[in-house]
C-alpha cells in the first residue's frame, strides 16, 4: 500500500504519502492564495522524499473539505485526474475529521476552520475519531453557548477566542494525519466519502444582476 493524501480546504496546502503502517513523507505550506501553484511541487517533494515515483502510489485521498470554494477544488480535481491516470482509487474525508484526528482528543470537543465572512465551518466530536452529525457553517457567536465548555481545534478556533476560549492545535490540516486516518478507515473495511466537494454554500462569485443575454441573430 502506498497512499497518496493531499489537502487543499484550508490555506494549508498539505501533501503526504503513507505506505500503510506509517507517513514516509509529508510536506505542507500555508498560503490561501496559491493553492494551485503549490500543491504539485508539494507532491514532488513527497515522492522524492520517499524515494519513489508516481506509479507507485495504489490510491489517493483527498480531503472534501467544507472549505472555499476555489482553494478546495484544487485539490479534489489534483486527486481525480491523478487516480484517473494511475488507474487507482480516489477516497473522500472530511477535513474537520483530518483535523479531529491529529488531535488525539479523547473528549468530546469541536474542530472549527475559518469560513470567512466572519464564520467558522465547524462539527463535534465526540473523540478524535467520532464525529457527531453533520459539518455546518456558522457565525462563532451563534454557536457559542451551544459548545460552551468544550475545547476547539483549528484556525477558526483560534480566530475567535471570545466564542472559543478553550482553542488549542492543530491550526490547520495535514495530509498525514488524512492519511493515517485514511489507512485505518480502509483497514477496518469503513466507508469513505465521494471525493466531491463538500462546499456547504454557494461560491463567491454570482452572475450579475440585470445579466444581459446576447444571442447571434
């Protein structure tokens, strides 16, 4: 087994391989504006780490986010045409779950990310590895007292102490802690996510209003 895990929902554009009992290679940066531009050189830097070559990777894992829209498309569309061209497998995870995991909490707690707009993509947890129902989007004020009391994970934690007192790391995801728990999932015979977008709201950009339609005579 050799898994390739890259990650591209949050400004951390992370990549790293996993031959099935532990991370061989790992690279990560953080910038929200060049997903595109680092995320190849980042998995050149893995594979020449490891000492192998593309063909030698037996499936992807691709973490589906929530995260904007731009910034976690690279990623997923990086994971599918590398699974198209090795002919190999193309598993989904939730990047909360990545962060949730590299934890190691053993409590119940919230992973929250930074959704801009002044919201957090967010979930609960009722330990490292189990989630409680779905990913949401939210003002942090909103679901303060909610979570009151619990600690929280990640860079939107972090953001907004005064509805996250008790934040703490990891900031942001790495392909490593998506691949060992991508590797225990397929060891354990779990399900995965599709590796589609998990976007939780509409993008940015909108069509104009008063749009005007022109069409050839």
């Amino acid at each position: 087994m050799l898994l390739l895990a890259v990650d591209t929902a949050t400004p951390a554009v992370t990549a790293a391989l996993h031959d099935g009992s532990s991370v061989v290679a790992e690279s990560s940066s953080v910038d929200a504006r060049r997903h595109g531009e680092l995320l190849l050189p980042a998995v050149d830097r893995v594979l020449a780490e490891a000492g192998v070559k593309l063909d030698a990777v037996t499936a992807v894992v691709a973490g589906v986010g929530p995260g904007p829209y731009t910034g976690l498309r690279v990623g997923l569309v990086t994971a599918a045409t590398f699974g198209s061209a090795l002919g190999v497998p193309v598993y989904g995870l939730c990047t909360l779950d990545g962060l949730a995991y590299a934890s190691g909490l053993q409590e119940p707690f919230v992973v929250a990310t930074d959704a801009r707009r002044k919201e957090v993509y967010w979930a609960r947890y009722e330990f490292a590895r189990a989630r409680v129902g779905e990913p949401s989007v939210d003002r942090p004020a909103d679901i303060a007292e909610q979570l009151a009391g619990l600690p929280a994970v990640g860079a939107g934690a972090l953001l907004y102490p005064e509805a996250f007192p008790d934040a703490r790391g990891p900031e942001h995801v790495s392909a490593g802690a998506l691949a060992s728990l991508a590797a225990e999932k397929l060891a354990a015979g779990e399900a995965f996510l599709p590796p589609l977008p998990l976007y939780l709201r509409r993008p940015d950009a909108q069509v104009p209003k008063n749009y005007k339609v022109v069409t050839p005579k």
